[in-house]
C-alpha cells in the first residue's frame, strides 16, 4: 500500500507543475487563434474594398457581400 501512495503522491506534484502548463499552452494557442481569424476578416474587408474601389463603381451586390454570413 504505501508503494502506491507514493504513486499517487508523485502524480499529485506532477499534475501541481503540468497543468500551469498546460492552461498556459492552450491560452497562448486560442489568443493565436483569435488574433489570425481576426486578421483575416479584416484582410478580407480591406481586399474585398480596394476590389470594389478599383472597378470604379459600388454595386449593391458588393455592399451586400460585405454582410454575407454564409
């Protein structure tokens, strides 16, 4: 019995330094995450806008796929 104890003590002081750790890897990933997705709304606007200044006229097909949640 005390053999596992031991065990479970041990996996106790691993779990104390891992998990810190861990929630630090999976925080920096999902702001990484949100930071790309955000970036790439915002690529895809400023495309979608300069296209739309380059043809010299504004459609009301272009303002509507600006709003398109598809």
């Amino acid at each position: 019995m005390p053999e596992i104890q031991k065990a479970e003590l041990i996996n106790q002081k691993l779990k104390t330094i891992t998990n810190p750790i861990g929630n630090l890897l999976v925080d920096g990933f999902h702001a990484l995450t949100l930071f790309v997705i955000g970036a790439a709304i915002v690529w895809s606007a400023m495309h979608t806008i300069f296209d739309m200044a380059g043809n010299g006229r504004i459609t009301i097909e272009d303002i509507l796929l600006l709003f398109n949640l598809s």
